[in-house]
C-alpha cells in the first residue's frame, strides 16, 4: 500500500469525532493497482457496548484487512476472513475496537477494456453520519455511477471525487453502488500521473545552452607574405634612392660662383665652407 493511501486512512479515523456512531469510506479504483481497493474508518461512539460489529465487502472481494499502528509507529495490515451470509459477504469487526479502519481489495481486473464494480453496502448496526466517495480513476473514459447523488469536486492533477455525507443509515439498510468505465490502455491513476509529468518535461522550453560560437580566422598564404615583403623592401629602395639623388644634385658656390655636388664640403674654387 502507498503512502499517499496511508493518509487517506489515518485522516479517515482521526477526522471520526462526536457523539454518535461515525464512518468514513472511500473507493478507489485503479489507483496504483488494476482493481478497485477500498478504505473504510468507524468510531464507535457507545463504549460500553460489547457487541460485534459487521459490514460488508463486495463480492469480488480478494482480501480484507484491519489496519493498526504497531509500537514502531508503523501501520501493520491484519488480514481479515469475510463470511458469506445471506447472499451477502461480511465482515466483523472486535467488540474491544472503538476506533478502526480497513482495507479492502477487489479482484484484479484481467486485461484492459470496459470496467464494472458493484458494491451491496449494508451494515449490521445504524451509523449516525457516514462521509462517502468515489474517486475516478484519471484514466477512465465515460465513467458513470449510481447508488448516489454526490457532489463533484476535481483536484489539481485533473482527478474527480463523487462524495456525499448521508444521515442515520438504518441497520441492514443495503445501498448498491455501482461504477462503470472504460480503461483501453489498463493505465493505472500513478501511472497516468507519471506520464503526464513525463510529458509536462518534454513540453518545457530547453535551457538555454551557451553559444560556444568558433571564430573564423582568415588563412595567410605564403604568396600573400612574400608580396607584402617585396612590397615594403621597393618602398624602402624607393626612398634610399630619393636621398641618394638628392645628394648628388649639383649646387653654386655663394662666394665665387663655382658648381660643386651636394657631397662636397668645400668649394672646389675658392675653398668656401658649405
């Protein structure tokens, strides 16, 4: 049994106040199994009362068992014998037990397809209130019920309850609840809720990865290299010669009139200092 169902049970029997006879029963089909389990919780309000108390389980029943926390805090699962009377199958609960809560599981469904469940819900002495419901599987397709008009109420995971709280059911009063739907796939509700996170996840946008972008580098061929030298080496050659002829131009002697070169120092005629 899940955790999730464990709280079911234990609220069930804690919420159980007042004083009058009180239950609490919920049917869950196809919860994290392909059958249809069901929790039911009872005070005994009347203390001093040391009947026994008999109700009745369906009767595709495969197991029924009493649950109780053990010293460790755990919950230990008693199975329980039903005993078939009057066309009916029953259970007993202990006279010593004023507060208790049960677990009940149908046979397995065999394959997927349409489904059908019904429950002759009677109990061997009058309950004072009793909360009921009906939890719809989140795979079922066209699911119906009857024995009840419930109020509707749906949870965040798209799941629907049927509940309703009935008054003073009498002793040996039968109420046949009955549930239909279909299930092609067999999914249960765990796993339909695992798929819907599953795909909830393919859904989401993905991170963002960085962008690890390679810059293109220009390649430099060995031709370019030997253009750009003789390029620069003309340039040079080019300049030098500029300066070469420059020096070698021919220049007049201020003093005495004589042409000398821009390489001489001194005027070749009358000994001027340029």
């Amino acid at each position: 049994m899940k955790y999730s169902t464990f709280i079911l049970v234990i609220l069930g029997v804690v919420n159980l106040k007042g004083d009058l006879s009180h239950g609490r029963m919920s049917i869950i089909p196809e919860y994290d199994q392909n059958n249809v389990t069901i929790l039911f919780s009872g005070h005994r309000a009347d203390d001093t009362q040391k009947t026994a108390f008999l109700f009745t389980v369906p009767l595709d029943v495969d197991s029924v068992s009493l649950i109780k926390s053990n010293s460790n805090g755990e919950l230990d699962f008693i199975p329980i014998p039903a005993r078939l009377i009057k066309d009916l199958k029953w259970v007993e609960v202990s006279p010593d037990l004023n507060e208790f809560a049960f677990m009940i599981n149908s046979t397995k469904f065999p394959k997927p397809g349409d489904r059908h469940f019904e429950y002759y819900l009677s109990f061997s002495e009058m309950i004072g209130e009793f909360n009921f419901e009906i939890q719809e599987p989140l795979p079922a397709e066209n699911f119906e019920y009857s024995g009840f008009q419930g109020e509707k109420i749906q949870d965040a995971h798209g799941q629907t309850i049927h509940s309703i709280q009935w008054k003073n059911i009498l002793e040996n009063e039968t109420k046949l609840i009955s549930i239909s739907y279909s299930n092609s796939r067999g999914l249960t509700t765990r796993s339909a809720l695992a798929e819907l996170m599953t795909l909830s996840q393919k859904d989401a946008p993905p991170k963002q990865q960085p962008i690890n972008k390679k810059i293109k580098r220009y390649k430099l061929y060995i031709w370019e290299s030997l253009v750009a030298l003789l390029v620069v080496t003309l340039f040079i050659a080019f300049i030098m010669m500029v300066y070469q002829n420059g020096k070698t131009n021919s220049l007049t002697c201020h003093n005495c009139g004589q042409k000398q070169t821009r390489l001489d120092n001194f005027c070749s005629g009358c000994g001027e200092k340029f």
